[in-house]
C-alpha cells in the first residue's frame, strides 16, 4: 500500500507538471502523514544534512564552468579543430558535429549546453552546405548526449552523491563508452551521407594545418587535462577540479581569447544560479524522499518483484533499460536519477552489478531520453537553433537513436568497457 501511494502520487504531480522537488517533497510528506507516525520535520531535516555534502559544490561549478565556456570563444576553436580532422571526410560536417560534441562533452558536462554551443555553430554550416536541416539538428542533438557521459559529468556528480560511490570512479568509467558512442554515431553519419551524396568540400589538412587548429585549441584542450589528470594525479578532488574549471576558463575566455566581458560574465553567473537552485532544491528533497523508500522497505519489495521474473542479472537489466527508456520520455534525466538511484541501486547490486556499471547504463539511458519526445530537452534545444519542427528532427533522429540503443546494449552485456580504466587506474 504505502508504494502504492508513493508512486500514484509521484505520477499523478509529474502529469499535472509539478516541479519535481515539489512532487518529491509533497509525495514524501503525505506518505509519512498517511503511513507513520513520523513528524513531517524529518523532510527538512533530512534535505538539510543530504545538502551539507561538499561533493555537491562541485554541481555548480561545473555549470559556470560550462556556461563561461560557450561563451568565451572556447567551443569555437574546438568546433575548428574537429573541422580540421574530419571535416574533409564524406559527411564531414555531420562528423565534426559529433567530434566537437565529444571535446565540448569533456569540459562541460550537460548535453544541452553541448548542442547550444556546438549546434549554435555547425547547423548554419551544414545547412549552407546543402545538408537537410532535419538532419543537421537530430545529429547535434543526438550527439549532444555524449555530454553526460564523457566526463566530467553533472549526471555523474549526482548519482555519486546519491549512491554513495566515488564521483572519480564514474568519470572514468564514462571514458571508453562515450567515445564509443561518438564512434559509432560518426560511423552512422559516414553511412547515411554516403546515401544522400553529402561529399565534402575540403581537402584532407596538410600537418601545419593540423599543428596551426591544434594550436589555436590548445588552451582549451588543456581543461579537461586539468580536470581529469588533477583528481586522478591526487592534486584536488572533483570539487577543487570543478573550481578550477571556472577559474582556468574565465581566464582563457577573458585574457587569452579575449571574447568574455563583464557583461556576459554576470550572465553565465545568473543563469547558473539559477540552474543550480533548482537542481540543489531536487537534490535536497531526494534525500528526504530516499530515507523514507529505506523506513517503508520499498526497494526490497521491488527487488522481491523483480527477481520472480528471473535472478539473471543480464535480464533484470534489460528489463529496467525498458523502463529507462520510456521513463526518460518523460522525465529529465537528473530528476530520474535523484528518484529512481535509491529505489534501483539496492535492487541490482544485490544481484551482483557492480554500482559504477549500473550508472553509465542508467545516465546513459535516460541521456538517450533527451532525444526522444515529448520531453527530449535536446531535441527543443535543437529545434530553436535550427528553425526546424519537432516532429522533424524527431523523425530524423531515428537512425541515430537506434545506433544509441545499440551502444546501450553493447555497456549492458559487456561490464569492462565500462569499468575496465576503473580497475586498471586504482
């Protein structure tokens, strides 16, 4: 009865459109009201010591950071660079998308800001090259889900935090798989261009040329050796990397590449406070919702549920990337993870998944949800920049997400690909 409860009343406030911190925080409170004894204090008290976490201050940080990237002429160079390497190729362009989504991917860490910055740059061009405009926002928008997944990652700070795991871990888990993903998506680029004849008008680049975009791009591939290469050489942990992040990109954006004013500087302030203020409020009102999924042993009885279908953990993973994929339709993929870690995560690990595997494959199944309507924030994101209908890209999209999927299965079968770099760096 209580999960019953629980998960009507989440359902109901999600279809009437209710801020998901909201509907966890009013979900929680009528079970504690209707089920237990409990003073509905615990809901505040709860979401005030799950805040008090310093892992969470790397969240911000880590949106500045992308925020002050788009904007201080760093996802133009890298936008070149890729141009650079791959642009000569047949599809090129749609190539260069997806390369410059991976290098942006590695120092923002959010799939929508990745098709803003790298869409905002590369839609214009392939549609000035004859390339269906369908086509040139659903391969921006579907690449931009490498953003969650090449670290560092904001999906990944929060399942962390969530899940008790190390952040350092999963962003070395999301190495191999997302450049698998850009792989394979530049293979169904080379595929589909190829059938429509969208040649490529340049040459392939001579070494200076190559050494001249390497150049021009190198302060900005040096953030995400920063980034990486400091928490894992031991010089500052995932937050410090964070702050670091901002301080490094508002000095290139600012003295280097001299494109960031104090104007726009302000605004990539505002706007991330005002994104992480509703991501922080989500967070808090989780933990409150955690402790009562733990008092009401809801995922036990779940486990219970699911492992009278099978005790394979292989098939209980295909059944939960089913739901995944439905659920991320509908709901934003860090509101999904703040909800369903908890309620999932003992179900799996005591099956034997390893935690670390299960958050590539559950952040990269609700990514996949950021290209699939009705709410595919990508796909919006895309749609503004383009000019294009939804519906449009969505239908174009479609090749795309069936090598996405295909990726899915592929992390699913074959654990080390997500935890091998893991095991090999400890």
């Amino acid at each position: 009865m209580q999960a019953a409860l629980l998960f009507g009343l989440l359902g109901i406030l999600i279809l009437m459109s209710v801020p998901i911190g909201i509907t966890l925080g009013l979900s929680t409170a009528v079970c504690l009201y209707l089920t237990t004894d409990i003073s509905p204090m615990m809901i505040a008290q709860k979401a005030f010591t799950g805040l008090d976490s310093f892992p969470l201050l790397a969240i911000p940080f880590f949106i500045l950071a992308g925020s002050i990237m788009c904007n201080g002429g760093i996802s133009r160079r890298l936008v070149n660079l890729a141009e650079t390497l791959v642009g000569f190729i047949t599809g090129g362009l749609a190539m260069v998308t997806v390369l410059a989504c991976m290098f942006f991917a590695a120092i923002s860490g959010s799939g929508p800001a990745t098709v803003s910055a790298i869409g905002s740059f590369m839609v214009p061009s392939m549609k000035e090259r004859n390339y269906d405009p369908n086509f040139a926002a659903a391969i921006t928008a579907t690449a931009g889900t490498i953003g969650v997944i090449i670290p560092p990652s904001i999906p990944f700070v929060i399942y962390s935090v969530v899940a008790m795991t190390s952040i350092g871990d999963m962003f070395i888990a999301g190495i191999v798989p997302g450049v698998i993903i850009g792989v394979v998506l530049m293979g169904t680029c080379y595929v589909i261009a190829r059938k429509r004849k969208y040649l490529s008008t340049t040459r392939p680049p001579t070494f200076m040329a190559v050494l001249r975009a390497l150049k021009d791009a190198s302060w900005a591939l040096l953030i995400p050796v920063i980034i990486l290469g400091g928490i894992y050489g031991g010089v500052f942990t995932p937050t410090e990397a964070a702050v670091a992040a901002v301080v490094y990109s508002t000095l290139v954006g600012r003295f280097v590449y001299k494109e960031l004013t104090f104007e726009t500087l302000y605004e990539c302030l505002r706007s991330s406070a005002l994104i992480n203020g509703a991501t922080e409020f989500m967070i808090g009102l989780s933990m409150a919702f955690a402790a009562y999924l733990t008092m009401a042993q809801i995922p036990a009885k779940i486990g219970l549920w699911l492992t009278n279908f099978s005790d394979s953990p292989t098939v209980i993973l295909l059944m939960l990337n089913v739901f995944l994929l439905v659920l991320g339709c509908f709901v934003d993929n860090i509101a999904a993870v703040i909800i369903l870690t908890p309620i999932l995560l003992p179900v799996v690990t005591k099956l034997g998944v390893n935690p670390i595997h299960f958050g590539i494959v559950m952040t990269f199944n609700l990514a996949i949800g950021f290209v699939t309507p009705p709410y595919g924030i990508n796909l919006f994101v895309a749609s503004a920049i383009s000019g294009e209908k939804l519906e449009d890209i969505s239908v174009a999209a479609l090749p795309f997400l069936g090598a996405m999927i295909a990726c899915l299965l592929l992390f699913t079968f074959f654990p080390s690909l997500s935890l091998w770099l893991v095991q090999n760096m400890r």
